[in-house]
C-alpha cells in the first residue's frame, strides 16, 4: 500500500510541503520497483533519486534554517546528518542485496517511518517558527 501525503503532514510551509510530497512520492516509486520486480537497474535508480532528493531536500530545509536564524538548527541539521548516513548505507545495501523481504521492511520502518515521524515532529516546529518570524 502507498503511503500518502495526508493533511496531518501538511507544515504549512509550501517549499518544504512539495518537497515533502515528491520525497513520499519517491519511497512509493521503491517500494514499487520492489513490489513489481522491475530489475537492478530500475531499482537501484530509484533508490538513488530518494537518495539525492534526500540531500537537496535537507540542504533547503537548512537553508532556510540559517535564513530564520532557527535557534536549533544544529539540533536539527545533526538529525539530517544522521538520517542522510543512515539512508545512504541502506541505499548501498538494496542496491547489492535486491528487494530482500528485511530490505522492504527496512524501507517501510527507516524510511517511510523516520520521514513522516520527522515531518510532524521536527519539520512542523520548524515552519511554525518560520511562519511566526518571517
Ligand atoms: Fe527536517
């Protein structure tokens, strides 16, 4: 089943809220390819545009970040730095082991999990914050 961009995801910033779309768009597009059987190849390009989308999705949220002048935005960028090393080890590991049941799991709970926990978490303090001082 593909997971939604619901309203209680919404953080009322538009740039972070289109990116946030096209990032769940991306977990459903790998979840897919596994589910499908699509091939290495269709896999491996897959995980690596969440991948990338990843890094330019958390170098705008920083951006904007340094341009509020976010009180905790080490806090915050020390998350993404985590996440981003996480993400990158798993994405090395689908891309040599295939859709292995544990690698959809993991897809599921590291990615799909951590993102939508983050986004009604830390990324709604965030634009709450932007949107009381911007
Ligand atoms: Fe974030």
């Amino acid at each position: 089943m593909a997971y939604q961009f619901t309203k209680d995801l919404e953080t009322g910033n538009s740039l972070i809220d289109s990116e946030h779309r096209q990032l769940i768009d991306a977990v459903n597009s790998l979840l897919d390819a596994c589910a499908k059987g699509q091939g290495r190849t269709q896999l491996v390009n897959t995980a690596q545009f969440l991948l990338n989308y990843t890094n330019k999705h958390f170098a705008d949220e920083e951006a904007l970040q340094v341009k509020y002048r976010y009180p905790d935005y080490t806090r915050h960028k020390k998350i993404h730095d985590d996440f981003k090393k996480q993400a990158s080890d798993f994405v090395k590991k689908i891309q040599s082991e295939g859709p292995t049941v544990a690698n959809v799991g993991q897809i599921n709970t590291l990615l799909a999990g951590w993102l939508i926990n983050h986004i009604k978490g830390e990324d709604k303090k965030l634009a709450a914050f932007i949107k009381s001082n911007g």
